[in-house]
C-alpha cells in the first residue's frame, strides 16, 4: 500500500514496524510526546540510563535487600565468646603450669569455644581478656596467668602477692591478661596459670565476682 499524506496532516499506508530503522530520531518526535504510558515494562534498563543526579533521589526509596549489599557484615565483632569456671572451681597443682577448665559459657556467637578452647576459624585481630580469681595465695608467692596460641605460650602476665597482714593464709588475690593476638584459619587459644601457694582454686560463680575468659573479633580486622 502506498504511504499517502493528507491534507490535514495525517499518514495513511503505513504497517506496523513500517518505518526503517531511524526514521524517526529525537529531533523529529514533538515534546512530551512520548510519556510513561507508552513504554512497554523492561523498556529502559541499565544500558539505556545515564548517570541520576542526586538532586533526582527524593522522596521514598524502596526495601533494599541484604543480598544486594557487598562489603557489609551483620556484626563484625564475631566470633565473640565468654565463659566462667564451674562455681565450686578447679584446683591448680603447686608450682605448676596447668590449663584453665572453663564450663559454663556466658555467650558465644558462633559455636567457636568448645574444651575450654577457642578457635575461631575466621582471620583477623582478637582482643582477649581473662580475670583469675584464686581462693587464696599465700604471702611473696608469684600468681601467673599466660594466653596459650596452638600449646605455646603467647603472652603472660605475673602478680607477686603480698599480704599487708603479714600472715601466712594470704588474702583473694586476681590476675587480669588484657592482650590482642593475630589468628588464622586453624589458630585456637587457651588459658594457663601457675601459682606458688600449694595446691589452690579458680574461684567460680559470675564473671563480675569471680573468674572469666572472653575475646571478640577486632572490627575490619
């Protein structure tokens, strides 16, 4: 059919998909003559849209989800743990090193601290703290408390108790390990102590009162 223009303006002849390919152009389509009514859905995607202003972000933006955010993590402080001696505590050999049995667990974000052991299994810079409450330490005797890395000794800290009574049953004395260690993949720590009194306890009940071992993961380290 031939393609025949009238008189008043309007083309006859004309198929769908009749025009070749460019015909017609943005200088040949009048203003505000092609609205949102008129694009079908999937139109416009990525490929077609230039750079939005931020002048264009107003109003409501719609749910985002997580699955869609990259670099961000729900907590990165974990794996985090804390946990307490049993309340009648554990008694520790004279003059010897020995591991500390930690029984009740306060928390534990991932499930990383199991046998009085933590090993967290995610790389990076941990902050360890640990407080040891002792039934009794005798007067000029040492108390230490050492962070164990894979059966060796990381870092130790020493007290030297003495008892301002002058006595020979020394008062409750504690040591406190404030330390940060570097773990990889397959790292796990523990706590030893030693003291010189004779045969003593970790004093239990609440990591308030008593004994406790905690550490958490350094953020974005």
């Amino acid at each position: 059919m031939a393609i025949v223009i009238n008189g008043s303006g309007t083309v006859t002849g004309l198929a769908v998909g009749g025009l070749p390919d460019g015909t017609v152009d943005a200088g040949t389509l009048a203003t505000n003559s092609v609205d949102s009514a008129e694009l079908i859905d999937g139109a416009i995607d990525d490929s077609h849209m230039a750079a939005m202003a931020a002048s264009k972000l107003t109003g409501a933006l719609p749910a985002i989800s997580g699955a869609n955010l990259t670099g961000i993590t729900a907590d990165d402080n974990t794996p985090a743990f804390m946990a307490l001696p049993h309340v009648d505590g554990d008694y520790i050999a004279n003059t010897t090193w020995e591991k500390v049995l930690w029984t009740t667990e306060v928390y534990d974000t991932d499930g990383k601290f199991a046998s009085s052991t933590f090993t967290p299994t995610v790389a990076g810079k941990y902050h360890f703290t640990c407080q040891i409450m002792w039934q009794q330490i005798d007067d000029n005797s040492n108390n230490h408390i050492a962070l164990y890395k894979n059966g060796s000794e990381y870092h130790r800290v020493m007290f030297y108790s003495v008892n301002p009574d002058g006595g020979g049953g020394g008062p409750i004395s504690s040591a406190s390990l404030d330390v940060t260690a570097i773990s990889d993949t397959d790292d796990y720590f523990e706590i030893y102590v030693y003291q010189s009194s004779g045969a003593r306890y970790v004093r239990g009940t609440s990591h308030s009162t008593g004994s406790y071992f905690s550490a958490f993961k350094l953020a974005g380290a």
